[in-house]
C-alpha cells in the first residue's frame, strides 16, 4: 500500500491487488486460539503463565500489527517507525530491569 | 487553482502512524510502571489479579478481537465498492464497542460495590501493593476504556461518512486511520489481559 495514489486519481488497478476477507478472517482465528492457549498457560502455574505473556501476546500483537494494521502491505518507512518505537520501548524496559537487578 | 485534488495517502498514514507511536509510548510507560511494581509486590499483585473476573476479561477480549476483524472487514468492503456491507461492518464494530464498555461498566460496578476503588476506605485497609495494584488496574483499563469511548465516536463519524459517500473506493484514507486507532487500542487490551485478569 506503499505505492498508493498521491492524487485525486486512485487507479483501479490497486483494488485487484488489496487482500480479500479471508485472510483476516484466518488471522482472527489464529488470534482466538492465541487467547485460548494464553488463558490455558495461565491455569498451568506462574512459569507457564509468564512464559504465555512474553511468547503468545506479543505474537497475537503482532499479527494485529502486521494484518488487521496492514503493516504486512507498507514500505519501509512505516515499518521503521513501528519498529524504532517498540525499540525504545524494549530498551526502557531493559534499563528498568537493569536497574532493579543492582538494587 | 484548478480542480485538481492533491492528496497524500502515504502522508496521511505516516501522521496517524506518528500520532499512534504517542499512544504506545505513553501506555508504554504505564507498562513499565506496572512492570516494576509487579517485582516489588508480587504477592499482592497475585491476589489482586485474584480479585478480578477473568471470565469478563476474556469475553471482552473476544470482544475486542471480533471489533477489529470487522473494522479490517469495513476497509476490505469499501475497497470492494460495497457501501452497504462496509456501513454493516462499522455498525458491528461500534456495537461491539459498546458491549466491551457495557461489560466494563458490569466489572467496575462489581469492585465498586466490594469497596475497590481509588480512595475507598476498604481500599485503603488494603496492604500497600494491592492498593498499587488496584490503583493501576482503574488507570490503565480506565485510560483504555477512554480510548474504546473515543475510537467509537469516531468509527460513528466514519460510518456517517461512509453512507454520504464522502468515503468511497477510490477514496477511504479516513477509514483506514480511524481502523488504525482502532486496532491499537485492542493491541493495548491484548496486552492488559494477561497483566491484570490472568495475573493469579
């Protein structure tokens, strides 16, 4: 979607190439089962439940990223944007744990 | 001037992508917030979580799920020229919006009742984490659920545009940014379940 019009005059040729619905049909299903095996993680101790958060969530965050926010169809320039900031996001959260780990 | 339109979808996306970078940062810092006091009162954190109804948690996480398969649905349409089944998805999406705020409203009336609420006198006989704990749950769910009541408002706005025609096939970048919000705000709702509802 990168690519898309600049002007007034939306080619037509562009609506041949959009995603139908099934996809994301497929992709909200996948996301149904993430939630389910994430909820069954959880009744399996805290390990499990843990290793649930930092694996399923991000993986079902991602595919709403990549599909449902179309980011599967952008250039690089969107992408870097979303990249740079879970980045930064994940470097705070490094130096808050760095920081609690000499405390 | 001529009649010619100049138009920047890409342009257009790139400032709802910039303004969508904000909301992650600043619920971003929420997370880590909630991160650091999870380490210090792990305990309290548990029984916390114990508290809420996880059952309510994960309908509304269905919820969610469902309105931003149907708000994709809507872009998916309207790409397809189909006006009336584009207006049928963002009335779905709405709806569901709804019923995930109705539900919330059930979940805060619940702890409301119980005495859990910011500056409750039971709250406060609470031990020190619960009370953090409880104290984040209404930010954060409260911040979110502000985010449900605006995302609806819009998706309202879109449909009307929708129905106008002011959206259309060769023209339906507001579509897609009002989807844009939309989405992140169930991300953000992917990320509060296992935090709050599956913390015990």
């Amino acid at each position: 979607m990168s690519d898309y019009t600049h002007d007034s005059h939306v080619s037509t040729e562009h609506a041949v190439a959009h995603p139908g619905y099934g996809i994301f049909i497929k992709v909200w299903v996948a996301l149904v089962i993430l939630t389910g095996l994430l909820v069954l993680s959880s009744h399996f101790g805290q390990s499990y439940a843990v290793w649930g958060l930092l694996t399923l969530t991000p993986i079902k965050a991602g595919l709403v990223f990549y599909y449902f926010m179309h980011l599967k169809y952008e250039g690089a320039l969107l992408k870097g944007v979303v990249l740079i900031t879970i980045g930064t996001l994940l470097i705070f959260f490094a130096l808050l744990f760095s920081d609690v780990a000499f405390h | 001037m001529t009649g010619h339109v100049h138009r920047d979808d890409l342009g257009a996306r790139l400032g709802m992508w910039l303004f969508l970078v904000t909301e992650m940062i600043l619920f971003g810092g929420l997370f880590i917030a909630y991160s650091y006091m999870r380490y210090r009162y792990p305990a309290e954190f548990h029984h916390g979580g114990g508290e809420l109804n996880a059952t309510l948690g994960i309908i509304n996480t269905i919820v969610l799920l469902t309105s931003s398969l149907t708000v994709v649905l809507s872009i998916v349409a309207i790409q397809k020229a189909d006006k009336r089944k584009a207006i049928a998805f963002l009335a779905t999406t709405i709806g569901l919006g709804l019923v995930f705020l109705v539900i919330k409203g059930f979940e805060w009336a619940a702890k409301f009742h119980h005495g859990l609420y910011p500056s409750a006198p039971h709250l406060g006989t609470l031990p020190q984490g619960e009370q953090v704990f409880f104290g984040l749950y209404f930010t954060m769910t409260g911040l979110h659920g502000l985010h449900v009541l605006v995302g609806i408002s819009v998706l309202t706005v879109l449909a009307r545009m929708v129905g106008t025609g002011s959206i259309r096939q060769d023209r339906y970048i507001h579509l897609e940014n009002g989807g844009l919000y939309w989405h992140l705000v169930d991300v953000i709702w992917i990320f509060l379940l296992p935090l709050f509802y599956l913390a015990a």
